[in-house]
C-alpha cells in the first residue's frame, strides 16, 4: 500500500514563490535493526525523490537511512507557468510511487 | 509527634493524589506540545496520521467478506453517519453485555455483517478505519453515555486506573492526576486525556491506537501488560474517556 499526500497551491500569480508539500508513506526501514530472534531486518527505503514542473525537473533529494518514516518533503519554487507538477518517489524492492498537481498560473 | 505529622502529611497526599482534575484545569496532551508539533496536528497535508485516514476513506468504499458488502453500503457517507460516533466509545454492546471499544466495534461489524475474518489489533487495516471513523468526530465533546449498565465497567476501569501495579508500584493516578505538569526526565507528564487517539507518535514512527498506549504505559511501570482487547482496557478506555468528558477530539492527533 502506497499512498501520498501532496498540497500544491491550486493557483498561483506569476514569478510568486510558493510552498509544496509532500508527505508518503513508507516505513523506511533501515536494515540495521534486529529482530527479538536476531535476525537482521532487511533494508526498505526510498532512496529518491524527484518533482518535475512541466517536464523539467525542480527538486530532487537522494534519501537515506536516517530519514524517519512517511518521510515529509516541502521545498519551495518560483510558479512561472500553468502545467503539471509530477513527484516520483523511488526505493529498494521496486518502490515507485508517481502522483502529480495541476497548478494555473495568471 | 513529628512523626504524627509526617504521617498526616503523607494521609493530606495520599488524599490529594485520588482528587479528580476539575474540568476547568483539563489539559490534552496538545497544549503540552511545542509550536512546530502543533502546527504539524494542525496542516491536514503535514499531519502523518491523515495518510491512515486517506486509506480509511479507500477501505470504508471497499466490499470485504462473503456478504460482499462495504461499509458504506450500510452507513452511508461517514461524514455524515459516523459524525460523534467515536466520542461516545467505549459505548455498551448488548449481545456481549459489555462496553465494547471502536476497533471492537468495527471488527464486530466486519464478522457479523461483511461475514469477513476480523482484522488484527494494531493491523494497518483496523487502524486506518479507526482513525477515518475517528476524524469524523473531530472539534466535537468527548460524551460516553454512562447509565446503570454501563456505571459498573465504568467503576472497574477507576480501580484499574487507581490500583498500584507492576514493579514500580505505581497507579495511573499517581502521574496523571496528582503530578501532571512536573518533569518526568526531560518530559512533561500529560493528564493522561484520550482525545486524538488513534494518533501517530513520532516515538513510534507510525499511528497507534489508545490500547497501545496504555500497553507501553504498563510496561514503563514494569507491569505485565494486558493482552489488546482485554475487558480491563476496555473498562480503562471507558473510564479515561469518561475523565476526559467535555474535552475536544482532535484526532488523528500527533505526539511526540
């Protein structure tokens, strides 16, 4: 089960910065814990996360195992057009999870 | 005679510490918390609880079980039909002619009505349902209805609450009625108010329901925990929401 939370402001001004937050859920297991028989918990992370804005890309962050569960993402950008805003998030065991926000520009 | 009066001050604590909190000085555990957390409870994009009740939303649309129903197919739109409904649990069941909690509750609708296996305690499945029932009674007072069936449960639960337990010796009402406020390491101990639940605690990475709660409590005080679902949880529940009546539900709540 993969499921994401993304707020994008609905509209924007042109050139105005604006705020978009992102929150997944993941368990981002970090492969150096034990279970209580001793046998080690694989690791189960998302290891990229990457916003494009009308296909060019504006964010990306490389995660590790530090981050805390259901990580939470919020970057800022300058609104410059009315389009798409696509999120990929990618992991270990063939994690992708791909949502997207329309946003119009005036 | 000083011993007398040691005595009688310790008899003055003893009596102060079985005090109920008045309801003009009930805190939840929000009004504990730093800014940042917060506002974290407060933006419905940044609160991690809401991604449980987005799945709930899903679940609550999906048919399970050889009757093939969903629960909408009954209730209707949970905005409307499951408004209130969590800040009267533990409320009283009369084919088990006891109070029954709302995970018991939703899995008693899942056996009798979906005629589906019912999902585990602390399942992702039971907690997403939960903490989507739970939203809908967000903003609104916490109110168990307590009438002459129920007073005896309710009374079961105060004695757990009020009983010294587990290694430590210690009863709930010894922190969360005669020393909230004070400083338990680097923390502040809460009243101990049910209102958020189910709620995500950074503590444990993920949502947990109330029973949870209450099991790392009674582990802390190095008592045996009781298994989830046992009648004095329930009676626990029920009494903790009873103490916390009038109070606002704000779940999914966030805590550290």
């Amino acid at each position: 089960m993969a499921s994401a939370l993304i707020n994008v402001p609905a509209r924007a001004k042109r050139g105005e910065i604006i705020e978009v937050k992102t929150l997944i859920s993941h368990v981002m297991e970090t492969g150096f814990r034990h279970t209580q028989l001793g046998a080690a918990i694989p690791r189960n992370i998302i290891r990229r996360f990457v916003c494009t804005y009308n296909g060019t890309e504006i964010f990306s962050a490389d995660l590790y195992p530090a981050i805390s569960a259901n990580p939470f993402i919020v970057f800022s950008t300058v609104a410059t057009e009315s389009g798409t805003l696509s999120f990929q998030w990618t992991g270990d065991n063939g994690f992708s999870v791909t949502e997207s926000a329309k946003i119009t520009v005036e | 005679m000083r011993r007398f009066w040691a005595l009688l001050g310790l008899l003055v604590m003893a009596a102060s510490a079985a005090a109920e909190i008045p309801s003009s000085e009930r805190r939840s555990g929000y009004d504990l918390m730093g800014r940042e957390l917060r506002a974290m409870q407060d933006d419905d994009t940044a609160n991690p609880g809401m991604l449980w009740v987005l799945e709930g939303a899903t679940l609550w649309k999906r048919a399970a079980g050889a009757a093939g129903r969903a629960c909408v197919d009954c209730h209707g739109e949970a905005s409307t039909s499951m408004k209130g409904v969590a800040a009267h649990y533990p409320a009283f069941d009369a084919g088990k002619q006891r109070p029954v909690n709302l995970e018991q509750r939703i899995n008693a609708c899942r056996v009798d009505r979906q005629q589906a296996p019912p999902l585990a305690y602390e399942s992702r499945e039971l907690l997403a349902l939960s903490a989507y029932v739970a939203r809908q009674s967000r903003g609104l007072p916490i109110a168990v209805t307590i009438d002459d069936r129920m007073q005896p449960f309710l009374e079961a639960g105060r004695v757990v609450y009020e009983r010294r337990q587990g290694q430590l010796n210690l009863a709930c009402s010894q922190c969360h009625d005669a020393n909230w406020g004070r400083q338990l390491a680097g923390n502040v101990v809460p009243q101990g108010h049910p209102t958020g639940y189910p709620l995500y605690r950074l503590e444990w990475q993920s949502l947990g329901s109330l029973q949870r709660r209450l099991r790392g409590c009674l582990v802390g005080i190095r008592a045996e925990p009781y298994e989830y679902g046992a009648p004095e949880l329930v009676d626990l529940e029920l009494y903790l929401m009873w103490r916390a009546r009038g109070m606002t539900m704000d779940a999914p709540a966030v805590r550290p």
